[in-house]
C-alpha cells in the first residue's frame, strides 16, 4: 500500500483556495512610489494572503536590475 504524503496534499489545498491575480508594474510602482491613498490600496492588495501573483517577464526584469 503506498502512503499519501499529507504534506503535499495541504499544499495543494491552499493553491487551490487562492485566487490568481495578474499584476503590472503600475500596481508595484503605486504601491512604493504613489499618492498615499493610492499607495495604501495597492500594498492592501500586495499583502492580500488570498491571493496568488502572476506578471510578465518584463516585470520581473525590472526586479532584478
């Protein structure tokens, strides 16, 4: 009989409750450089634990540079 790694399974479950957000450079950018208001609803966003980023190459290029 094989074991059933619960770890794994957990993951799975939490990846699942997580809604995938698609992000741009502009939510980035607001949220560290922007008018206070719109700063404050962007890191809101950013710290959201219900949601699961996703952006283009692009802007990951950015973070490296």
């Amino acid at each position: 009989m094989t074991k059933l790694n619960l770890n794994l399974l957990h993951v799975a479950v939490d990846s699942v409750s997580r809604k995938k957000t698609y992000i741009d450079s502009g939510v980035l950018i607001s949220a560290f450089c922007g008018i206070q208001s719109i700063s404050i609803r962007a890191n809101q966003i950013l710290n959201d634990e219900n949601l699961e980023f996703a952006s283009s190459r692009f802007v990951q290029l950015a973070d490296v540079m």
